[in-house]
C-alpha cells in the first residue's frame, strides 16, 4: 500500500541511488546516468579534438562498464546479495571522483579515473533495481518504484546546477564540482549500505 512507512522505504532506496551524479554538466533530468561524459577540454589535451576522437574516448568507460556490470551482477545472483554490490562500487566511484578532481592537471590520469567512476556507476545499475522489489510488494512496488525515480530525476536536474554554480563560484575550476560530485556519491554508498531489503542483505 501507500503506507509513511512505504513511502519510507521508497525515499531510503531512491537517496541511495546516487549514481546520478555526473561528471560533468552535460546531461538533462531525463537522460538517465552520463557518468562516462568528459569535460571536452580533458579529451582534447590528448588528442581528442574531433568529434569522432571525443565519442571514441566517451565509449570506453561505457564498454569495460558493460563488462564489469554484467560480471558484478552475475558474482550478486550467485550470493544472493544486493545491498554491498550498490554500496561499494558508490565508493569506488566517489574515490574515483575525487581522484578526477585533484588531477585535472594530468589529463591522461583524470581520465582513466573517470573510466573509473563510469565503471562503478554502471555497476549499481543491475544491482539496485532488485532491491525495490524485495523491499515493497504489490501495488507498494508500483508507488515505491515512481517515488525513486522522482528522485532520480530531482538528483538528474539539481546536480548539473548544482556542478556549474560552484564552477562559476570558484572562477571556472571543475574540482570544485568534482569534489560536490563524489560526496554525492559518498552519501549514496552510505545511505545504500544502511538499507537492508532481505535476509541476504547483511
């Protein structure tokens, strides 16, 4: 049912998916995660100054992300655990996100922590919409999974201001936004290894 306490569940879940966060401001409340969007300028310090340089350095993260979500999700079907398979990669992507920042300058190592953080984000994918489902049931699902997605797209239009208000805040930095980006998904991992959905979930 429609029950605070479903609602409850539902808000918990939904602040837990923090993968929404990106790495740049590039994206809209609709387009779902862009974790693996670079900044055009990182791409173009070595060498990705065309269009088809910049969508072929943009699909790597995706590529190696599909592998290791299809590995990640197997390696939870086979323990029957969810919770710390959407927690940890949260982590690894909010380590990554930071490393992002702090290495603007070195634009080869900036990039392969972004390939880093676009991995981990896709990893939660598989991972976290099982949880709903065993969390909530019957028409609780229906309502709990329209309240998660509302927080998604809340996160979806919020981070990408939220990204460019302190770019402009700190004169044009991106570490600032960075920093901003991986504490959203800091809290994510938290949030997401504090909620438990089943008996596997320990």
């Amino acid at each position: 049912d429609g029950s605070p306490a479903t609602l409850n569940h539902a808000r918990g879940l939904a602040a837990g998916r923090c993968e929404r966060p990106t790495a740049c401001a590039a994206t809209s409340p609709t387009s779902g995660c862009r974790p693996a969007q670079r900044p055009r300028a990182i791409i173009a310090d070595f060498g990705g100054d065309t269009p088809l340089k910049v969508g072929l350095f943009n699909a790597i993260p995706y590529g190696l992300g599909v592998i290791a979500m299809v590995l990640v999700a197997r390696h939870s079907d086979r323990t029957g655990e969810r919770r710390w398979h959407v927690a940890i990669p949260l982590f690894v992507g909010a380590v990554a996100m930071l490393g992002a920042g702090l290495t603007l300058q070195h634009p080869v190592i900036s990039f392969c922590f972004f390939i880093i953080v676009g991995i981990a984000a896709m990893t939660t994918l598989g991972n976290f919409w099982p949880r709903p489902t065993r969390l909530l049931a019957g028409t609780a699902a229906a309502s709990g999974i329209a309240v998660i997605n509302s927080f998604g797209n809340i996160g979806g239009f919020v981070g990408p201001y939220a990204f460019g208000w302190l770019v402009d805040l700190t004169g044009g930095r991106n570490t600032a936004g960075l920093i901003f980006l991986s504490v959203s998904l800091l809290v994510g991992g938290i949030i997401a290894a504090s909620i438990r959905a089943g008996a596997h979930d320990s």
